[in-house]
C-alpha cells in the first residue's frame, strides 16, 4: 500500500474532518455520480439509446469509474453509512472496509501512468476521502 498517499490530499479536496464528514462523503459520492453520468457512454448514462444498446437491461456500460465507485460503495456499506434496502443501519465491518480501501489502493498503484487525467483524479480523490471516512469512523465507539 502506498503509504505515502495516505498522508497528502490530492490539492483542493476541501475535506475537513469533522462532525460533519457523513454528508461531505454523501455530498461527494453524488457529485462523482454526476460527473459520470455526464460523460458520453458512462456508467451514469440511460438514455433510450444506450439501454436498447444494452439489449435492453438498463445496466451501465463497464468503465473504470463505475469500477471505482463500485468499492467506494462497498467501503461505505462496510462502514455502516449506507442502510439497507429497508433504510435501517447496517452492522459496520471496519476489517472488511480496510480490506476494500486497500484494493481500491492495488487499483490506483497496479493502474499507474495508465489511466486519463481525470480517472487518475477520481481515484486519488477518492481514496483520499476514503481513508479519511476510515480513519475517522475507526475512532468512533462501536454502533
């Protein structure tokens, strides 16, 4: 694991720990979805043409931003900041949130030097913010 990474924030993450962190993870989660549903052919795109190019499932197209954004959700639900299907807390799995974050991390160092200069920035940012959710979720008493 890089653990130089972990120390730095990418320049003008803006984020702040504190009381607040939740919903800055939320507010960052729904930006990054916006971001790739406004990409042509991205995960976050349903139009009529690309379901029909789909045959029809209405699943997104592979790419490395859902990909991406595939763990940053497994790490959230293994922190216990995503409820279930029925909207009530999910028991937190702090081993199994690290375990997330450290492959998203095999991800970002097994990729380098091979990705656009905007996929590089969505995974340095949000592995940053995922560490940080981690580091501060790990000192919060058990829920």
């Amino acid at each position: 694991m890089n653990h130089q990474a972990e120390n730095s924030a990418p320049s003008g993450s803006g984020l702040h720990i504190d009381d607040d962190w939740k919903s800055q993870a939320q507010a960052e989660k729904e930006r990054l979805a916006e971001k790739v549903g406004d990409l042509p052919g991205s995960a976050g795109s349903t139009t009529p043409e690309s379901i029909a190019a789909e045959g029809g499932t209405g699943l997104p197209s592979a790419s490395f931003e859902l990909l991406v954004e595939q763990y940053a959700t497994q790490i959230l639900v293994a922190m216990g900041q995503m409820p279930d299907a029925g909207g009530k807390p999910r028991p937190r799995d702090l081993g199994l949130a690290r375990l997330y974050i450290d492959m998203l991390g095999v991800i970002q160092e097994k990729t380098k030097g091979n990705l656009t200069p905007p996929e590089q920035a969505l995974i340095d940012s949000l592995l940053y913010q995922m560490r940080m959710a981690y580091v501060a979720e790990k000192s919060r008493p058990p829920r």
